[in-house]
C-alpha cells in the first residue's frame, strides 16, 4: 500500500471542493437541505485533502 503524492491529494481536495458546490447549490436549488449539507461536507473534506498535500509538500 503506497502512499499518495502530495499533488494527488491536493487534487483529490479540489475535485472534492467542486462536487460539493455541486451539490450545495443542487440542494439549494431543489430545497434539499440534506443535499445541501452533503455538499458542505464534501468541501469540508476536499479542503482537508488539499491542507494534508501542502502539509506533505513542507516534509519534503
């Protein structure tokens, strides 16, 4: 099991970023709240994964 390059989790953090907005504005749009919370937490992750590869970049 290898691990993951910083630049992959940064990119996994902003794909991640952008399907939450999806959702976010999906859920607003049909007033789905849970939806609309599904896609703050996806952008809560994405910006997780994109700190952990920045992290990873200053141990480099």
């Amino acid at each position: 099991m290898g691990r993951k390059s910083s630049g992959r989790d940064k990119d996994e953090g902003a794909m991640d970023k952008v399907k939450g907005r999806a959702k976010e504005a999906t859920g607003a749009v049909t007033g789905d709240d849970a939806k609309k919370s599904e896609g703050r937490s996806d952008q809560t992750k994405g910006t997780a994964k994109e700190k952990k590869g920045k992290l990873k970049d200053l141990f480099k």
